[in-house]
C-alpha cells in the first residue's frame, strides 16, 4: 500500500480572494520524481493544464521545468491575482500507485473551511473538476456536513455555480451564548457568502464530457479547429 501525501502546504496569502481547490498532485510529486518538464509547485505536472491555461489567458510565457524560476513565476502570478491555492485532501492510501481520484482510499481531508475563516478575503472556491466521487466538489460537500452547511446551487450551466453561507464564528463556545445584543450583533457581521465555481477537469477524461456539451457542439460547429483546450482556457477565462 502506497502513502500519499500531499507534497505541498496552502499557499494562501492574507488578501487572497479566490482559492483554488483539487485533490492530490500525482505520486511522483510525493517522492519526488518529477519529469524533466514537471514544476515542483502546486499543479506542476505538465499533463496537468491548469498552468497551460492560464499561461495562455494571460500570456505569461511560463517555464515548464524542475526550475525554481519556474516555481517563482507561478507563486507570483497568484500573489498578483489575489489567488491561493488549497487542495482538500492531505493524504490517502492506494494499492496503485498511479493520479486516479477514485484510487484514494483511508482519506484524510484538509481543513479547508478552517482556512476560509483564517483568511475572511477568500469569496470564491474554484475547484478543479465536478461532483464525480473522489473529486474537489465531492470531498468538500463532505466536508461541510462537519459544520452543518451544504451548498445551494446557483447555476446548473457548465461550470456549475453554487454558494453557501459561513460564519466565521459558528464554532462558539458555551459561555460566548451569554453575550450581550451589541456583541452578538459583531458576529452578524461575520456572515459571508462563499461561491463556488466547478471547472471542467484539465485532466484527459474530461474530453469525452466536454465533447458531449451542447456549447461545445455548437462553437465546433462554427470552427471547426475550436477544440476542447480552446474550451477550457475560454471557461477559465472568467474565473482567473
């Protein structure tokens, strides 16, 4: 059985507004047998697209290699956006030693909603991928039933939208009951509205669901060259 731990920290900043949320970065990031074009950062496998993206929504003609110039550029480019990154899954098992989500097994989960209320800025949750079971969303919907959230849905169109509501202080303690209307009123204040965005998977699987999407079909039909790339850098355009 194979220990997977994740290899990085949140990196998150006291103005960080958007947090990006995935689950665990390949083995090999783990142990530290990165390929010649991996970058030892989050989302650094080159088979991963996120970086490829955002390089190209923004232009920033990033280096692909085991550089620390190449992990300087993408920690500057998140502290330039307001961007943290966060993955919900600290650790897991698996009989395989291979990327797959639904590999994970004996899971450990981050305290990412801890996170939220260390860093009140944070208003916007992107996770990389859907609902599908072991993924960012599944995890975090798990993870919000330790506090009795859940989240609303805002948008059903891909990227599917929803939003829950968190009190920073919902964690009170018996004695704190006892406070008067004026202090209690300062926890009212707490109150935010976190949103969730659920991008499509940079991951090649995810091609045969784009493929399927009437948008996708229709924006084919147009360009024929358009393809699902193309599909993902225009939907995270939007959000980074």
């Amino acid at each position: 059985m194979f220990f997977h731990k994740h290899p990085y920290e949140p990196f998150i900043q006291p103005d960080t507004q958007k947090l990006i949320v995935g689950t665990l970065p390949p083995p090999r990031f783990s142990t530290g047998e990165l390929l010649e074009k991996d970058v030892d950062f989050c989302y650094g496998s080159y088979y991963n697209s996120l970086w490829l993206f955002i390089d190209k929504i923004h232009s920033l003609n990033l280096r692909y290699d085991n550089s620390q110039e190449a992990i300087d550029q993408r920690k500057q480019f998140l502290i330039d956006h307001q961007i943290g990154v966060c993955d919900i899954v600290e650790s897991a098992e698996r009989e395989k030693i291979d990327a797959s989500d639904l590999g994970m097994k004996n899971i450990k989960l981050r305290n990412v909603v801890g996170y939220l209320k260390q860093f009140p800025n944070i208003d916007t949750i992107l996770f990389t991928g859907g609902n599908s079971k072991n993924g960012p969303e599944y995890f975090f919907r798990r993870h919000l039933r330790d506090y009795d959230l859940k989240l609303e849905l805002v948008n059903n169109e891909v990227p599917r939208i929803h939003q829950f509501t968190l009190n920073s202080h919902s964690e009170r303690s018996e004695a704190s009951k006892s406070e008067t209307p004026q202090s209690q009123s300062s926890f009212r204040n707490d109150i935010r509205i976190i949103k969730t965005v659920s991008l499509t998977s940079g991951s090649g699987a995810a091609n045969i669901s784009i493929s399927r999407l009437p948008l996708y079909k229709q924006l084919k039909a147009k360009n024929p060259n358009f393809n699902t790339f193309d599909f993902r850098v225009m939907q995270y355009r939007e959000f980074l």
